[in-house]
C-alpha cells in the first residue's frame, strides 16, 4: 500500500513541475499562435536566477518570488522587440526565430555560470521526510504537488473570472474581432508572452532543488512538455493540468513497472489521444 | 583567440636567434580539438581545453623539436556527425596531424573510423567505450586515458574486499551505460556477490523517484551507478532526498569533481573509481594541481589531468621521434612509457591502450578545500586494472 501511495506522490510531483512549465507553452500557442521553442530556456534561466538569488540572499523564498518576474519582463522584452513583428508570416519564421532565441539565451547563460551544474538547497522547512503512516515521503516533492496545483487552479480562475482573462481569451478566439472591439492585441500578446516566461521562471525555480540548474535542462523538459500540451490540448489549461497528469503518471509508473518501455508508453499514450481526439482532450476542435 | 596567439607567436619568433628561427620556419605543430565547448557535455570539452591551456603556457618556451606548438579549438556540442565534420575541416584546411580533446565515446568512434584515411593520429583523453581499443581498434587510434572497463574493474577489485554482498545495478540507457553495468555483473558475479536487480534509466531522465523506490525495494547494499556527468549529478540529489543514500551505498563508476561541487554534501560518502583523483600523492601531481590551480582558480578535474598527461606524453613522443610525421610518431610511442600524475603509463603496441594505474576512491569532505574532494581508499597497479589485449577480459 506504502508502495502505490509513493508512486502516486512520484507522478504527481512530477505533473506539477510539467505543469509549470506547459502551461506557459499551451498559453504563448492558443493566444500567439507560436510554437515557442524557447519556452525550454525560460525555464533555465528561473532556475540559475534562483540560484544566484539563494547564493545572494541565503533564502529559498525571495526567489520564488523574485525570479519570475524577472524572466516575465525579459520574455516580454523579447516578444516586443523579435517575435511581434513576424506574426503574419508562416510558422516557420516563428519556429526558425525561438529556436534561435533558444540558442543564444542557453549559451549566454553557459558564458555567465560555467559548464558545472548549480546545485540548490531545498529551505530548511522542506528539507528531509514527511511520515506519511510508515512511508518517509521527501517534503521538496510534496511542496511541489500543492505549488502545481495552487499555480493551476490560480491561472484558471484568472482566465475565467476576470476581466483581463476575458480580453485574452477573447483575443485567442478571434483576434481581428478583439481588435474591432477596443482590445490592445499587441499588448495582450506581450503580456501573455511575459506571463508564461514567468511561468516557466517559476518552474525553473521550483525544479533547481530537485535536478539542480545545470545546461540542457531546457531542452530536456520541452519534449516533455510538448507532449502535455498535445495530449491536453493546444491552448486550454484545464488541458495542461490533464496533460501533466497524464505523463506524469505514465513516465514514473513506466519507469517503475515497465522499465524497458518507459519512453515509449508516454508516446503510446500521445497516439491514442490522438488518433480519437486529434485536438487533445480538452483542446477545441478547429 | 587563435589569431591573437599566433600573432603573440609571430612577435616572438622575430626576437629569437637565427638557429631558431630556422626550426620554426617549418611553422608550428598544430594539435586539433574538436571539443564539446557548448551544449549539455560542455564541461568536458571545457576540461580539455583547461589542460590544453596550461600545456600550451608549459611548452611556450622551448616548443617541440625547436618548433612552437599551437592548439586549434573547434566546437562539436558533442554531436558525432558535427565531430567528424570539424575534424576534418582541421586535418584538410589547417593541417594538423593530430587530434584529441573529443569528449564523448559516440564522437570518437565516429572521428576515429576516419582517422586511418586522413592518416592523422587520434589520441583519446576522455572517451571511455571498451570497443575503441577492441572491436574498432586501428594502427591510428591511442588512448591515454583509463577505459571504462578499467574503471569497472578497479571499483570491482576494491568491492571483492569489502562486507557488501547484495548490489544494484543502474546504468544509463546507451552504450557505455550498458557496458559498464554487464561488465561490473560479471566481475562481482566472479566475486561471489550478487547483483539483485538492473535497470537502464533514459539519457537526460531528470526524475529517478522510480528507480530510487525500486532500489529501495531490492535491499541493495550498493548501488552501482553508470550515469553520464548531469544524469549523476540529478540522481545523486534525489537519492539523497529520499534518504537512501544513507540506506544504500552509491557506488559511481567515475567519481567525479563536477557532481562533487554541484551536489556539495549530499555526495559525501559515496564511493567509485576515479581515472585521475587530483589528491593523487606524487611531486610531479602536487605541481601540476598547484599550477593548475594558478591558471584557472579550480583544482583539476580527472579529464583536466588525463589530456595534460596526454599532451605531455605526445610532446616527449614526437621529441623522440625526431619528426612529426606520422608514422614515425606511432612506431616511437608502440612499447613506450612515460611518468605521468598519478604514475608510471606504458602504451602497449597491441592495441594502443595505455598501461596506468587504477584507483578507487571516496568522497570525503576537507576543509581546505570550498567542496568534497575524491579520497584515495586504493590504488592498483596497471597490469591489474588493464584487460587482455583487444579484450575487455581480466581473467
């Protein structure tokens, strides 16, 4: 019983850092319309700001909440100065553009920090195990369970309860339409871009007690939330919860009772979806 | 960087006495590198450019055979195709005959498969897989540094002693992964001692939750751990968080200083082989740490220490030869030795592997250094960490 309990903390641990990181993924597609392969990076760079801020300060909290922000207002600054002017072209401008970004953001960051990977200490609060009735469960994973779930119901209500979530999601539906009505499409967007770079920030932040900031990181964790967003659904954060879920499950349960197939189930997974909702679960068909 | 040390080299040359200048008219002798300078393995690559450096300044003064030398750096970010592409970009367009610093095993069998057609020589500093000196082994190809297989081997020699008896195998999910972990199976199957469960996490898994619950669940003394330097670096957090570090012993093929300074504490404890520990106790060693640590403000790393041995080595071969030709370099370094770091290397003719010796090692922590250091627990000596030519067996 101990044994499913701390496979069911594992996957859910795991979905709440996917969470973080597509969620902004999901966001940048269903109101930009980019396929923003740079997402990866934010994420990077929160947790080596995260470390610089630790190294600072001697504090875990002040970066959870400095950090974000910081990687928010360089995403916007990106946005506005690159990406905003090539909206109109094919994709592949977009793609070409955040890889790009990618690259430069990734090396800077080798530049400034060193090849060797910047470990951070979890707060002293959360550091060692909860007894959770005879299974020592680590408290970093369990702190990352309810910040996933605090971030996702947060963003949630945000898009469906307030004013400024209506002009976003009146801007993903039909922008031209927004625009005719008095929105600031091209400020939505920059706000959005800046918006899910702080997401990502912040899952940057929250992963660098667990894996460490180290180079790659970004590229590692895009697959993986690439395929969230695909399984969830292109836009719809409902979906990204489901999505992080989902794969959260089938890599650590992979991992554990089929070993040698891990990877592929999480694929197997994404074709089924696929092949009977190809908009994702909680996407909206086009 | 280049432009500006040829310039330097330039300037310097016209300051010199006429004998001399005669010798560097044949111009320098050109090392390549094709590195991994950027990209996830970045840090070995960052390795052997370090040992290049302060080879370079060591070497600046007299040169070898009265000519400079000079290193020419490119980037692979540690793709096997890109490797192949810039080696031979540095054998046709600049000329070198020979190349090193390639950091991983895939670039060097894809290099090296070329190098008997570029008639260039490649000298491994870094790249660990068994079939470089076995399977794909040519009259072009050296390798200075200890293989993966002797790493196996001394970490094995070492457990054979020790009162563990029940072992866990992880190792990760490509070649060298694989190989190390069949490879410490049967040398501890040969020990009397058993392997209780074997798993091959992914390349880049950064959640081990599973395989910890798992290694947990197989009351596994040790855990014998053949992950590359990131995937290291992650589990060895994890475990720690988990608290099972304290349960089961980490054994870590390559004890590392790059996992050591990113997991800090949490390292402490755990045991492995080393392919050159930096607390190594010999003059020649404290010197070159010393003058490492000059240079770069950090204590050198084992790829740091292997390719300035390498270098070193090269130097007095060419030296001996009395040329750099090609040829007449490989049959000067066939049955020859050298006194490197950590100890006496002989370069056996039969297959190119240097004859070195082999340690294990623990990491500790001492206050004079800002992070845990390797300790030295044993040191074999070469003909007992070496395997068979052009095999991997130890019999």
């Amino acid at each position: 019983m101990a044994n499913v309990l701390e496979q069911l903390l594992n996957a859910l641990a795991l979905a709440g850092l996917l969470f973080l990181v597509s969620a902004g993924l999901s966001l940048v597609f269903g109101i930009l319309r980019v396929v923003n392969f740079a997402h990866g990076v934010f994420y990077m760079l929160g947790a080596y700001l995260g470390f610089t801020t630790v190294a600072l300060t001697g504090w875990f909290w002040p970066a959870l909440v400095v950090v974000p922000p910081l990687v928010g207002v360089l995403g916007a600054l990106l946005e506005s100065t690159t990406l905003r002017f090539i909206y109109g072209r094919q994709p592949i401008y977009q793609l070409l553009l955040t890889f790009g970004l990618a690259l430069i953001l990734e090396e800077s960051i080798r530049v400034l920090y060193g090849p060797t990977a910047k470990g951070v200490d979890p707060p002293p609060l959360l550091q060692g195990a909860f007894d959770l009735g005879g299974l020592l469960y680590p408290r970093y994973r369990l702190f990352l369970v309810v910040l996933g779930c605090t971030v996702g119901i947060a963003v949630w209500l945000f898009l469906r309860r307030t004013r400024a979530g209506l002009v976003i999601r009146a801007v993903a539906q039909n922008h031209e339409m927004a625009d005719c009505l008095g929105a600031d499409v091209a400020r939505v967007r920059t706000l959005v871009f800046g918006a899910a770079c702080a997401l990502a920030g912040l899952g940057g932040v929250a992963a660098a007690p667990m894996t460490t900031a180290y180079l790659g990181m970004g590229i590692g964790v895009i697959v993986d939330a690439f395929v969230v967003v695909v399984v969830g659904g292109l836009g719809s954060i409902a979906g990204s919860m489901a999505g992080s879920l989902i794969v959260g499950a089938a890599q650590t349960w992979g991992a554990f009772y089929l070993p040698e197939t891990a990877m592929v189930i999480m694929y197997a997974v994404m074709g089924v979806i696929l092949v009977f909702r190809p908009w994702g679960l909680l996407g909206e068909e086009e | 960087m280049n432009r500006r040390r040829f310039l330097a080299l330039s300037a310097a040359s016209l300051a010199t006495p006429a004998f001399v200048r005669r010798a560097w008219a044949q111009g320098p002798i050109r090392i390549g590198m094709p590195a991994a300078l950027s990209g996830a393995y970045a840090q070995y690559g960052i390795q052997a450019r370090r040992a290049a450096d302060l080879f370079a300044k060591d070497i600046k003064a007299k040169g070898i055979l009265g000519r400079p030398v000079e290193f020419i750096f490119e980037d692979t970010a540690g793709d096997p195709a890109t490797a192949v592409r810039k080696a031979q970009k540095l054998v046709e367009k600049d000329g070198v005959k020979f190349l090193t610093g390639v950091a991983l095993s895939s670039e060097a069998l894809a290099v090296s498969a070329k190098c008997p057609e570029w008639k260039v020589i490649f000298m491994s500093t870094i790249n660990g897989a068994g079939t470089l000196t076995t399977k794909s082994f040519h009259r072009y190809f050296f390798r200075v540094n200890t293989s993966g297989p002797m790493g196996a081997r001394a970490i094995s020699l070492y457990l054979a002693e020790s009162p563990m008896k029940r072992f866990f195998a992880l190792g990760s999910d490509y070649a060298w992964g694989r190989d190390s972990a069949a490879s410490f199976t049967q040398q501890i199957t040969v020990a009397k001692k058993d392997v209780v469960g074997t798993d091959y996490p992914p390349v880049g898994t950064k959640d081990f939750a599973s395989y910890i619950a798992k290694i947990r669940q197989s009351r596994a003394e040790g855990v014998y751990l053949a992950l590359p330097g990131q995937d290291a670096t992650i589990y060895m957090k994890q475990a720690h968080q988990f608290g099972l570090s304290r349960e089961v012993k980490p054994i870590m093929e390559i004890l590392e200083l790059e996992n050591m300074k990113a997991v800090g504490d949490a390292m402490v404890g755990a045991i492995g082989s080393s392919r050159y520990p930096f607390t190594v106790d010999t003059p020649k060693n404290k010197d070159f740490v010393r003058r490492f640590h000059e240079l770069h403000g950090v204590y050198p790393d084992m790829f740091d220490g292997e390719t300035y041995e390498g270098l070193e080595w090269l130097a007095q071969v060419i030296a001996k030869a009395g040329t750099d030709d090609v040829e007449k370099v490989i049959d000067a370094w066939e049955d020859s030795g050298y006194e490197g770091l950590e100890g006496p290397f002989f370069m056996r003719k039969c297959d190119h592997q240097a004859v070195q010796p082999g340690f294990a090692v623990e990491c500790v922590k001492d206050p004079k250094y800002p992070h845990p250091i390797p300790k030295i627990l044993a040191t074999y000596a070469g003909d007992k960490v070496t395997p068979k030519c052009r095999t991997e067996d130890f019999s």
